[in-house]
C-alpha cells in the first residue's frame, strides 16, 4: 500500500480525532487509530467506545488497506514535520514507512482485526434536524462550564437537551448553579427528545471541535442511545448518551423576582476578580451589597485580611446581601458578550438569577453561600 498527501492536512486530520483517545484504557488497541485507505480517500478512526470520531481527505493512491498505527506517536511525529509532500507505504514485516523530503520513519503497525467496529449511520428509531455551527457553539458556550465534574454524579456530567415548547433546551447544573439556553430551531418531535437526552462531558467537547471546523451546518442525527454530528460525509462524531434520569432543573428557577439590577459587565467582572484574591480558599465566596443605584462587593479572609470595592449599578430596591461563589459568577458572565447584565434577587437566600440583554434565552442561576 502506498499513498501521497500533504503534510499539513494529515496533520489537520489527526488532531480532530486525537482527543478521543482514552490514554487510561486497558485496552491497548484503543491507544491506536485506525487507517482505512479505499478508492482514494484515507479514512481515520478513533474511539473510546463511547465517542468515536471519523474523519476522511482525498490522497493521491490507487491501492486499498487498513492498518493501526500508535495515535499519539503519529500525531507527535506529523506535528514536527514541514509543510510539504509526504508519503505513506506499508512494508511485509509491520512497518509504516513515512518519507517527507530527506526525512524518513520506520513505525510499528498493528492489525485491525482487534479494533473495534464502529457506526456512523443506521441508527435505529432516530430523528435528523440541523443546526447552525454558531447556534451549537453558542450552546456550548453559554452551558458547558456549569456541567459537574463530580464523577460520582455521571448524570450531571454533561449537558441535557431538550425539545421544549417548540424550542431546542440546553441545561447544565452542578448542584451549585444552572445554565440554561433555548434555541429557536425546528426539531421532529420524539419522545426521547421530550423528555430530554444527556451528552457526556467528552462528547461535548467533540461537539464543539466540529462545530468550529465549519462555518455552516451540522447534521444531528438522535435516538435514545447515541447523538451522531456530521458536517458532511468527512468529518463524523458519534456519541454514547448517559443513560441516567436527569433532575428536575426547573425546580430551582423562581418563578419570579422582587428586584433587578442592571450592571455593566466588564466593571463587575473586574471588581470580582479583585475582591476574589482575599476570598476563602475554599468556598471563594464574596459577599454581594445590593444598595439603591450602588453594589459593593467585600471579602474577609482570616489568615489574608480583608477588601471591599464599590461599583454604580441602576438599583433601586430593597438593601440585600447575599454571598455567592466568585468563579461562579465570573464563569457566567465569561460566557456572555453582553456590555450590561441583569442580576435579580429575592432576598439573601434566594439564587441570583444572571441574564443576558443580547440573548433573551439565556438564564443563570447562582445558589447562595452561607458565610
């Protein structure tokens, strides 16, 4: 077997299914991707069992094979290389030869009998809808950093969509906190969709890699076992699906709150992060001073000392103070571009509730601390 291809698209190939790679697997097959090489077109597959990604470039070859070869030893070999034409050919005693100009590497290969079949079509009882690259980027963007990374709470390990009063729902909560965005797109009706899927941590990840790979459509392809994202027939994710019962999330939304501030976010955003350097350790908990037309921000640290800042906000309700973790808060506001945000409260034990001006579907939520 014997093929011609740029350097720099292999390169480009590898690094978009990298990052499926299990390096804790005890399968050492699955340290490997797979090569399948077919009527011009290389084909390459990696997975973990429970997110594979596929990707596939047009080479220069008439001959056909497979082969697996150490993932990130060919990626870390191809990341080295320069830009230019290379060559791939197989050997009878288990050797990928690659020559790029006067560099030259002899590397193990592995049969692909032991690796594992995997499918990006054929789902049974699925439904099909698109989105738009940036919509998907979008979600991710607004929900991703509120998944828990509590191992022993898999079900709060991902992001939970929902189809929901027409809408495309997308809901991550840790126990501490919720983001949740509507997307206004047409998705078929299923009753796994209704009462809501959850997507892995990991497959999040691989859902925004293809979705920054493109600036057009990706195809979603759902049942109740797996989500399958295609920009085409050349870059393919497929996702195993938690299998757990999600919470009842709209239990901690209120219904409805007392007092509203409009707040500039980047002042805010900078007061946080200086009150946040004498916050407690562990909980980095800053106490929030709701005053008319005025925020002051404070924290208390008994080995450190102490800070407070004063920043003009439009308030004109009720003296409320209420303590909230400070990553918490400024992970919310990263993830939006708005110039002003509106916090609203009920009192010092309700959640703050965080909304975009730009995005009128996008909601936080923020328990309060007990300092």
């Amino acid at each position: 077997m014997n093929l011609q291809v740029e350097s720099g698209k292999l390169k480009e190939s590898i690094n978009k299914i990298l990052t499926v790679i299990d390096k804790r697997s005890s399968r050492p097959i699955l340290s490997n991707c797979l090569l399948n090489l077919e009527e011009s077109k290389l084909e390459i597959l990696a997975t973990d069992l429970d997110v594979s990604a596929r990707v596939r470039l047009d080479v220069s070859t008439s001959d056909n094979g497979k082969f697996c070869i150490n993932s990130k030893n060919f990626s870390d070999i191809l990341r080295e290389l320069p830009s230019s034409n290379l060559t791939l050919s197989l050997s009878n005693n288990n050797l990928m030869n690659l020559d790029c100009n006067d560099i030259n590497y002899s590397l193990l290969i592995t049969s692909p009998e032991e690796y594992p079949e995997i499918s990006f079509t054929g789902l049974e009882n699925a439904i099909e809808f698109e989105i738009k690259a940036s919509s998907l980027l979008n979600i991710i963007q607004k929900t991703s950093y509120a998944m828990s990374t509590d191992e022993t709470r898999l079900f709060l390990n991902g992001i939970f969509f929902q189809k929901y009063e027409g809408k495309l729902r997308a809901v991550a909560i840790d126990g501490h906190r919720l983001a949740m965005i509507d997307i206004p797109i047409d998705v078929p009706d299923a009753e796994f969709l209704a009462s809501g899927i959850i997507v892995p941590r990991k497959g999040i990840q691989e859902l925004k890699k293809i979705a920054e790979s493109t600036d057009g459509i990706v195809k979603l392809t759902i049942n109740d076992s797996f989500l399958i994202a295609s920009t085409g027939e050349d870059y393919n994710v497929s996702i195993r699906l938690i299998s757990r019962e999600y919470p009842k999330y709209q239990s901690v939304i209120p219904a409805k709150s007392n007092f509203q501030a409009q707040v500039n976010k980047d002042a805010l955003t900078d007061a946080v992060k200086r009150i946040k350097i004498l916050s407690n350790e562990t909980t980095n908990g800053i106490k929030f001073s709701f005053r008319p037309n005025l925020l002051e921000l404070s924290a208390n640290n008994d080995n450190l000392g102490q800070a407070n800042e004063k920043i003009e906000i439009a308030f004109d309700g009720d003296d409320i103070d209420v303590s909230i973790n400070a990553r918490y808060i400024l992970e919310t506001l990263n993830s939006l571009e708005d110039e002003s945000v509106t916090l609203e409260i009920n009192n010092s034990l309700s959640p703050v509730v965080i909304k975009s001006n730009i995005d009128k579907e996008f909601l936080g939520i923020i328990m309060p601390l007990r300092l």
